[in-house]
C-alpha cells in the first residue's frame, strides 16, 4: 500500500530550510566580497579591505563546519548546494548588460 508518509514530508521541509539558510549565508558572502572589491578597487583601507576577506572566509569556513559537525553530511551538502546558488546570482545580477 502506498500512502503519504509525514517523514517525507519532514524531509523536505528541512532540505527546503538547509538550501534556503545557505542561499541567506551565500548572498551575505557575496554581497561582502562586492564591497571588499570595490575597496580594493578604489585603493581605500588596502589592509581594513583584507581583514574584511580573511573575516568572510572564517566566517563562510566556522559556518560549514558548524553545519558539519553539529548536524551532518545532508544539511552541510544542502547549504553548500544553497551558496552555490547564491555564487550564481550574484554573478548574473553583478554581469554587465
């Protein structure tokens, strides 16, 4: 007999909420790596601009690794799934037209 089952249902809601937090995690990163790169670009605070990278790399790096340990393989591949999501529309909204 086949029938609907709430576990499903569960599952999904939680992929849905992994890909959605990475995709928030992601749009934060990328949105930061603009303004570092406009910082670089103008040559303002050269070394406040690459504190800023070293800041968003640990912050991107302790993230994972907090999904990683703390909730496993499936949510840290979802999330990672999420940023990557989030890496392709930044580069289609930041692409000149």
């Amino acid at each position: 007999m086949i029938g609907f089952d709430f576990t499903d249902a569960w599952l999904v809601l939680h992929a849905g909420v992994w890909f959605s937090g990475g995709a928030l995690i992601g749009t934060l990163h990328f949105l930061t790596l603009r303004w570092n790169v406009s910082m670089l670009a103008l040559g303002r605070a050269p070394l406040l601009a690459v504190a800023l990278q070293l800041g968003r790399f640990a912050l991107l790096a302790g993230v994972l690794a907090a999904i990683a340990v703390g909730f496993g393989a499936l949510p840290l591949l979802l999330a990672a799934a999420g940023i990557l999501a989030a890496r392709m529309g930044a580069v289609r909204w930041g692409a000149p037209t």
